[in-house]
C-alpha cells in the first residue's frame, strides 16, 4: 500500500532532524588542545651555603620582669602574729627591691647591648653568635691573618703622574696607547667566575681586596656591621652536601666578625682600608659613627675615631703615612694624624650635603664634585688641647679672600647628586658616579696642581651613559680604580644587568663580565687586587660575592 502524502512528510522530516543532531554532536565533541609550551625556567641559580656548625655560646639569663602585688603574694597564715607580720613585711620588702634593681640592671644591660661599642674587642668577642661551616674555626681565622704577617705590603701609587700618558706627537703615541689598551682588554675578558660563596649575613656595602699575592683574601662589610672574610680558594676540609649540586656549592672558606654595633642597618659598613704602611691591620668606617682597625698580630679590633651622631660615609688613608681622612653625612671633611690622641683632629666643613674624600676631591648629595687643596685648610692654627674645626661658612670666606683664592681648585655641577668620586693610583685621573646616570672622567694635569691657583677649568673630558638607579634595595653604585700602578688605568663597577663593567681612564669599555648560568643579581660592590690584574671580587644585595679570575685558575 503506498504511503500518504503525510507520512513522506513526516520520515523527511525524522530524516532533517536526526542530521542536526548528528551535526550539534559533532560540534561539541571536544577538541584536542595543546600542551601549553613550560615557561623556561631560569638557568641561574643562586649559590648554596654549606650547613654550619653552631658555636657554642653563654645562653644569656632571661630579663626579670613586673609581677604585680596580687599574683606574687604568699599565702598569709591567719594566726600570724605582729612580730611575725612585721618580720613578713620586712622580707617582701627587701625581696621587692632587689627583684628592682635586678630589673634596672637588666634594662641597662639592653640598652648598653644596643650602643656602639668602644672598647677593644677580641676575636672570639667579634664571632659571637656566628655559626662556622665545616672546617672554618676561629683558629683557622687567625692562623689565616697570621699568614699575612710574613711580608710588608705598603699601599702603591704610581711614581710619575704622566704614567700612561703617551706622546701624540708624530702619531705614535695613540698607536702605543691602542696596544695597551688592546692588551688589557685580552686579559680581562678571560676573566670567569671561579669561585661563589654567601661570604656576609645581609647586603654588601663595602669591599677591599688584600694585596697578598699568594692568596685571594677579600674582605666584605655588610648593612649590619658585619665583616667577612673570604679566603676564596681555600681547600675545604669536608664535601659539600649531597644534595647540593657541585656547580652550587661556595668555594674556599669565610668568618663573619660583627666589627660594629648593634647589629642592625645603623651599623653599615661603608668603607675598608688596609693600613697603607704593611697591611698588617685593617680599617673599617660605619654608620655607627665609629671608625675600628683590626690588627692581624693581636687580633684585638680597637676604635681609631668616634663622632656623636654623624654617620662616616667615606675614609682613605694616603700612602706611606699615618693619615686619615673621614667624611661624613653633615658636608664635614676630617684629617685625623693616627699617631695622636683621636681627640686631636682637624675637621673642614667643605658642603652643606653629605660628601664622600695635598688634593682631595669631595662628591655630594648637592651635585657637586669639588677639589680641593688642603694645604690652604692646614694654615689656620689648631687650638691647643682641643679640636679644630672649620665651618662651611669659614671655609667658603677663607677660598673667596686674598689669602686663600686656591683653597678650591675646581667644581662641577652634575645633574643629580653624586654617590662617589675617587682619583687614580696616579694622582692624574677623577671618575665620578651620579644618581643623573653618568660616569664622568676627569684628566687634570700635574702642572696645574703645582700652581697656585684654581683650576681653569674643571670640565670632565668624558661622559658615559650607566643606570645607576640602584633604588632602595641596592648598594649605591661606586666607580672603584684600579690600586695597580703599573697597568694602564681602569676602573670597574657593578651593572644593573647583572654584569660588571670594566672602563680605561679613556672612557674605553675593555670589559663586560656576566655569566647568566651563575650570576642572578646586580653585582653592586666591586674591588681589585693591587698586583694582580686578572683579580677582579664583587658582591651583591644578599651577602653572596664572586671572584672573577682566569678558568685555568680553578684547575691548578
């Protein structure tokens, strides 16, 4: 029987409607996707500290505390009688005052453990707390400054201040001062990381290389007054950890010695000099308002100078003498004779801002940078007894009289306050370090400081561009020179990439350091050894500091 109209119409109908749903099936079936690609992961790793030992130390009594009347009292007997009572009250009374002076006693004891300390200080006073990593005992420390002891090593400085300084004249003179500067630049690109440790507790404010050959011994001042040194390629007694892969592990061995008090950002370290004579001691200047030098023979840490409540930013002690000069966050420069009682002092208030040390060159936070010439200063009499000091507004009357037109040699404004400005080992050459992201290179003649009168001009022959936004986290940037008088002048600082930069007193980039596979941070804080040219420390805002040198060096 053939099929009606209406049934066609409805099988074509069923027929429609089960082809859309096989279509909408197949539009929701899921889709395949995928794999996000990893995001790669940072192949610099920073170093691992070994597990160390904790020394073993006096736990300190707790501090007596108020306990009020009612929780302290006794149990009363009831029949007590007024002898009794009156013997009762009588001994909670004694009891009463001895529980308070204890506990004035122990408060002091508080504030005391938060002051400066000026006193000598021994080594085991220095450690104090500190934990040891394997095979790095406080005998180990001071057979280490002991060995230092077997030869004087005065500080350098160049003998003739046209070192380096080579004839244009028919045209060989730059061809000779290329093949220098090409020959430096060799040596100091092989540099390679040889050697990683978390030398300091927290960030690196200062560094100074020790001038023995021998040995790689730097030492690191940190944000909280701590010095450590480093001996960076020191054998360990023991393996590392398993755990620890070997590329990670710290080379060589450190102490950590707490130089300044309290141990807090009051205390930074701000400079580190050895004595220039035979650097058989070292000096440390701190936010602590104090300046220490630790003698390698004793190993007694004693206070060399003392102000009350003006932070040191800067020190230097001139070769071959028993100087020293200080500068500080009120614009004063001072000139300590070391042999003297430190209550004999001459102090110069050479800025209105913080400022940072024949000729000395000052940097200030008013962007300034102004030289110098303190055989003016030396001339006014020093008060028998007592401490000279000469006012900003004295010293800006004595440079503008007739006696004293040459007490300031130069000046510059730069764009935005300078953080350092420092001359080279030969007396020649200044290279300053600005928040305005610049480094700026001065070349002053000898024949100008021989006269008698200001510079006539103070105009820097060069400007390189350098982010020097360090910011709140980091250690200011500091251009550092070179203290080896007998290569062709450099200088080094840290770079915000991660690298460290090394420049010729030309302006010439003769390096750029960096490893990405080791190096993780901004490497703020540099120095260089002064004999040595393939020697090149740096340290960053966590404590961990590099030694840079050639790859042979790790194989030998």
């Amino acid at each position: 029987m053939p099929k009606t109209a209406y049934e066609l119409e409805r099988e074509a109908n069923l027929k429609n409607a089960a082809a859309a749903s096989a279509a909408t099936s197949k539009a929701k079936a899921p889709v395949a996707k995928s794999k996000p690609t990893p995001k790669p992961k940072v192949a610099a790793k920073p170093v691992q500290p070994l597990k160390r030992e904790k020394r073993t130390v006096a736990v300190a009594e707790p501090t007596p505390r108020r306990v009020s009347a009612r929780l302290r009292q006794s149990t009363i007997n009831p029949d007590e009688t007024p002898v009794q009572k009156r013997k009762r009250e009588q001994e909670d009374e004694a009891k009463r005052r001895k529980d308070e002076e204890e506990r004035l006693a122990a408060e002091e004891r508080a504030r005391e453990a938060k002051r400066p300390r000026h006193y000598e200080l021994d080594l085991e006073t220095l450690a104090g707390h500190e934990e040891w990593e394997p095979g790095s005992t406080l005998s180990g420390l001071n057979s280490s400054l002991q060995s230092l002891l077997h030869t004087r090593h005065p500080r350098r400085v160049a003998v003739n201040q046209d070192a380096f300084v080579f004839d244009s004249i028919g045209g060989g003179g730059g061809k000779r001062e290329a093949a220098e500067v090409a020959a430096l630049s060799e040596q100091l690109r092989e540099l390679k990381v040889v050697a990683r440790a978390k030398v300091t507790q927290d960030r690196v404010y200062s560094a100074a290389y020790h001038p023995e050959p021998t040995k790689d011994l730097i030492f690191f001042g940190d944000k909280h007054g701590q010095l450590g040194i480093w001996d960076a390629r020191a054998p360990l007694d023991e393996e590392g950890e398993e755990d620890v892969e070997p590329e990670q592990r710290e080379a060589g061995k450190y102490w950590r010695l707490q130089v300044h008090w309290p141990s807090t950002s009051q205390s930074s370290i701000s400079c580190i000099k050895f004595d220039p004579i035979d650097a058989h001691s070292v000096y440390t200047s701190a936010y602590d308002c104090t300046v220490r030098s630790l003698s390698f023979t004793s190993g007694i840490s004693r206070e060399v100078f003392a102000m009350e409540k003006v932070l040191i930013t800067s020190m230097d002690v001139p070769p071959a003498s028993h100087e020293m000069w200080l500068s500080d966050a009120e614009g004063w420069l001072t000139h300590l004779d070391l042999r003297e009682d430190k209550s004999k002092r001459r102090a110069y208030q050479v800025s209105d801002h913080k400022v940072g040390t024949h000729i000395p060159s000052t940097a200030s936070n008013n962007r300034s940078l102004k030289v110098w010439d303190v055989r003016k200063l030396h001339k006014h009499p020093t008060p028998r007894g007592g401490v000279f000091e000469l006012g900003l507004e004295d010293v800006n009357k004595l440079s503008q009289s007739k006696d004293g037109p040459a007490t300031l040699r130069g000046e510059w404004q730069h764009g935005k306050s300078v953080t350092s400005a420092y001359w080279d080992p030969r007396g020649r050459s200044i290279v300053s370090t600005s928040y305005d992201d610049a480094l700026r290179i001065w070349d002053v003649r000898p024949s100008l400081m021989t006269k008698d009168a200001p510079f006539p001009s103070l105009k820097p022959f060069c400007r390189l561009r350098h982010n020097c936004q360090t910011g709140k986290w980091l250690t200011l940037l500091k251009a550092q020179w070179s203290p080896n008088p007998d290569v062709y002048p450099h200088f080094t600082i840290g770079n915000m990439d991660h690298s460290l930069d090394i420049f010729g007193c030309k302006g010439d980039l003769l390096a750029k350091l960096s490893d990405k596979d080791r190096i993780s941070a901004t490497q703020a804080v540099t120095c260089t050894h002064s004999s040595i040219v393939e020697r090149v420390a740096s340290g960053n805002g966590s404590g961990r500091c590099v030694l840079w040198a050639p790859a042979d060096l790790v194989e030998d």
